[in-house]
C-alpha cells in the first residue's frame, strides 16, 4: 500500500448525487475527513439531508451509537467551492457519465492535491484510459466503481487503466477491504464486468415485451420467482431509473462498435423521453404514486377442475424434482416409455424443457402437434411460478397440467410462442455475456461470478449456472435463438462453444 494510506487521508467527493452522497458517508464511516463538492447547492443539501436520515436509521435499527451517528455526520464538510477540497489525499469523481465532464473536473482537481493523491472515478462505463488522457498524471488515475447504495452493497470494481500503475491496484484492493467491500479487478472495456454481463438481464426483457412473450408483471414475476433474482427486470430499471440504465446501454452500445446485443431498447427511449424515468418520477414501467409501486396482478392459467394423470418419461433430468413434487403432492403418475428423455405427459399434450425453439418449430420437427413447453426454474423443486407456451392443439391441456401443478403450490403463467420463453432465454444470454467477458479479457471465472452476485444479487454466478445447466444445453439454446431470429446477438462465445465440445468447465 501506499506510504500515503497508511494514515486516514481526507476524501474529497466530487459529485453529490445519490452515488457521491454515500460514497461520502461510506467514508465517514471509516473515519476519514470528508469533503463533498457540487456546484448546486440545493444538491448538497438533499445529500446531506439523505445522510443524515440513514444515518438516524441505522441507529434506531440499533446498528449505531447515537455518539458515533453525530460524529460520523460532523466528518463530513461540503462546499460549492472546489478550492475547498485542496490537499484531500483520495478524489473520488461521482458525477454524470460524460467523458468530457469527468475529463474537465479532474483536470481542475488535479491541480489542488497532491502528487501521490488517488485520482479514482466511479464512472459505471466509460474508458479510464479515455479518462486519465487529459491529466498531467494518469498513473494515478483509475476507476473504483461502487454499487447503490454505496453504504450497503459489499462489491467494489477496481479497473486499471492503460497508464494506471500497477501498485495502485494493490493499494485500492487494501482501501476497499478497509472500507469493509469485496474488491474484483475489472477490465477497462465497455462496462466492466457487472454493468457489462447485466445487459442481457434489461435487453432481452425488453426484447420479450415487444413480442408479446408476456405483460412486463408476468415477465418480471417469472424471473424474481421462477428465476430467483431478487427483482424483475422492469421492476430493477425502475429502481435504477431508466435514464441511467439507457446511458450506461448507450455507453456501452457505442464502444462495442454499435454491436446489436446492446442495442438501446426503442421503449425505454420514449419511456425517457416521456420523462417517465421509474420511482423518482413517480411513473416508469409501473406506476409509483405516493413512493408505493401499484404492480399489476399477473394473469395464471386456471386450472382444470379434475387433476389429471401425469405420465412421466423413464429418464428424467431437469424434471425430476418436479415429478417428485407431484408424486408428494399425491398426483398419479404413470412412467410412459414411449416419452423422450426429460418429458411429461397430460391428455394428449406431451410437456418439454425449451430448447429455444418456439413450440411451433418444435411440434414440426419431431411430430409432436399437442406440445408444452416449460421454461427454465432455478430449483424445480421449489418454484411457485411457472411459464409454458403451448401450440394450439396443445392449448386445451394447458389447464389440465394447471390443475396437476396447482397440487404442489405451482401456477402456471401462459407464454406467448416466442423462442427460448422467458427464465431461459435470458439465463442463456447471461451465461454467454460472461463468458464473452472471460473469452475476451481474461477475466477469471470466479470474479465476474462474484461480481455478479454481490453487485446485482444474482442467485448464482452465470458462469455457475451455465455449469449447472451444461455448456451444450446454453449453446443449443443460444443456437436455436440464433437461427430464429437471425441475429448476431445470439453468437455463441468462444469460451462457450469450447466448453461445449472439450467438456471443459464455464466457471473454472
């Protein structure tokens, strides 16, 4: 570590944003002198108006003594003056994700501390190398992205860039660890690792919205109870505010060379040009009058009133823990041989695990008119939500296998018939986001897994996942979106297609 850290240095926060304001009191907390620095006054006062509410929070939750409440507040100073920040030892850039913004207020800054001061951004996107360019020093520059709020969130992303001295790394994994966060190295390309392997989770939402796979209620609940995320992908955009979400896309879109996976949905643009940007203007996706989100209720197919028999393929996979719970339930059940592997049957519909093949494609190929198919669970064993989509022989089964489901506590969401359903698709797309990350920017397996879970509380690592799951399973879902839709988005990542064929592990 820096000679210079071995001391509580005075911090100097360049922003007073949601972001700057607890990356402020986060620094508090560990007991160094903080300066918080905006140009807009009213700014600084909601700053530390938020602060100090946390910060009453935390005591009444009897976290805080009520005399280290009042001394933490009175460590932080802030000012419209940034002559007021001169000589602070670490300056942490919060502000807006615009390169030449950031590239001038650095500039300033630099000036007024000294030589062997930290000069970090926590820029979400852009290039630390672009950053650093314009500052007489760029060795001391580098981006130490927080997650929000910066207070609670455990993950830290470190990203060198090109003229970033490599002790600085070090010296940043040891001030994170004091500041009480897990750090990751990160690449300096588009996005990092969290803000780069999440884009599939917002892209092929909105993707699946604009089929009319499922209103954005159903998607979401598929994916917070089926999928086990801890919010849906509407609901989180709303959190995050989608202006934020679409520069971070922006940004990214544009330094991959305007590749199509991170294309900017068409309805969050005029969502944000309709200034309809989530919770804090009151209306995003969903309406948040009064702070409270009015979530529409999610339509489920209505069972059948008699629970029919369940047939059941002799070799079960996926499935089998499904198949447990009906027989625990009490539902019948009678192996079939004439099922393919990993199958069920009611009436005369025959119940499979997408493929990413729409049922349509599917019932063609292998002579099967009456087909369900499943999407992805986390743990079948214990999902309360369900999504199918069915052709239209198949249709009239759908409240039949309701009923069989409704015994173990399971409803069942009707999908459109889009490829790859919902749960699926998007695990697909974020097991080969990450190992595009790792195939390109040697970035370990078990660091973009933690990344993911710490920073977006993911319910397991994508590389993991993917494991879980097999390579050859996500390159043939992957395959068959490919070869619907045609679009290059769905390539598969070296990283995987090698996977797939030599057996070796996606998270190793």
């Amino acid at each position: 570590m820096d000679a210079m850290m071995t001391a509580l240095p005075r911090v100097w926060v360049l922003g007073a944003g949601s972001m700057g304001a607890g990356i402020a009191q986060l620094a508090a907390q560990v007991g160094h002198a903080v300066c918080l620095y905006d140009t807009r006054q009213p700014a600084l006062e909601h700053a530390l108006s938020a602060i100090g509410a946390d910060l009453d929070g935390t005591v009444s939750r009897g976290k805080m003594p009520l005399e280290q409440r009042h001394a933490v507040f009175e460590r932080i100073q802030v000012s419209t003056d940034i002559e007021f920040g001169r000589g602070s030892g670490i300056v942490i850039e919060a502000i807006i994700e615009d390169l030449v913004a950031k590239q001038e207020l650095l500039g300033r800054v630099e000036a007024l501390v000294a030589d062997d001061a930290l000069l970090l951004s926590n820029t979400s996107s852009l290039s630390i190398t672009a950053i650093a360019a314009a500052l007489h020093r760029p060795q001391r520059v580098a981006g130490w992205h927080f997650f929000n709020p910066a207070v609670r969130m455990k993950l830290v992303e470190i990203i060198p860039g090109m003229q970033t001295d490599p002790s600085l790394v070090q010296t940043l994994r040891a001030l994170s660890q004091a500041w009480g966060k897990t750090p990751v190295v990160a690449p300096n390309g588009p996005g990092f690792i969290v803000n780069r392997v999440a884009r599939p989770y917002y892209a092929e939402a909105w993707r699946l919205l604009a089929e009319g796979a499922a209103p954005a209620a159903a998607i979401d609940a598929l994916l917070r109870q089926c999928g086990s995320f801890a919010l849906g992908p509407f609901e989180l955009m709303d959190l995050i505010g989608h202006d934020v979400n679409l520069a971070v896309t922006d940004s990214v879109f544009r330094s991959t060379g305007y590749d199509s996976r991170y294309a900017p949905a068409l309805t969050q643009q005029e969502l944000v040009r309709a200034g309809r940007l989530g919770r804090k203007s009151g209306n995003g996706v969903y309406h948040h009058g009064d702070g409270a989100t009015t979530m529409p209720e999610v339509e489920t197919v209505k069972p059948a009133t008699a629970v029919p028999t369940v047939r059941y393929a002799p070799v079960l996979k996926s499935l089998a823990p499904l198949v447990d719970r009906l027989r625990q339930a009490g539902v019948a059940l009678v192996s079939d041989p004439q099922l393919p592997e990993d199958a069920l049957a009611v009436g005369d519909a025959t119940v499979m695990l997408t493929d990413g093949r729409i049922a349509a494609q599917r019932a063609a190929k292998e002579s099967r008119p009456a087909l369900i198919l499943l999407d992805l669970a986390l743990d079948f064993a214990r999902t309360p939500l369900l999504g199918a989509s069915a052709t239209s022989a198949a249709r009239p089964d759908l409240a039949a296998l309701a009923a069989a489901l409704a015994q173990t506590g399971v409803k069942l969401v009707e999908l459109a018939d889009v490829a790859g359903l919902v749960v699926a698709r998007i695990v697909a797309t974020l097991v080969n986001e990450a190992a595009d990350l790792a195939s390109w920017n040697a970035v370990r397996a078990a660091d973009i897994d933690l990344a993911m879970q710490l920073g977006t509380a993911y319910p397991r690592g994508p590389l993991a996942w993917g494991q879980v799951l097999g390579a050859a399973r996500v390159h043939a879902l992957l395959h068959n979106l490919f070869d619907h839709y045609g679009d290059f988005r769905y390539r598969a990542a070296p990283r995987l297609s090698a996977a797939r064929w030599t057996g070796v592990a996606l998270d190793a």
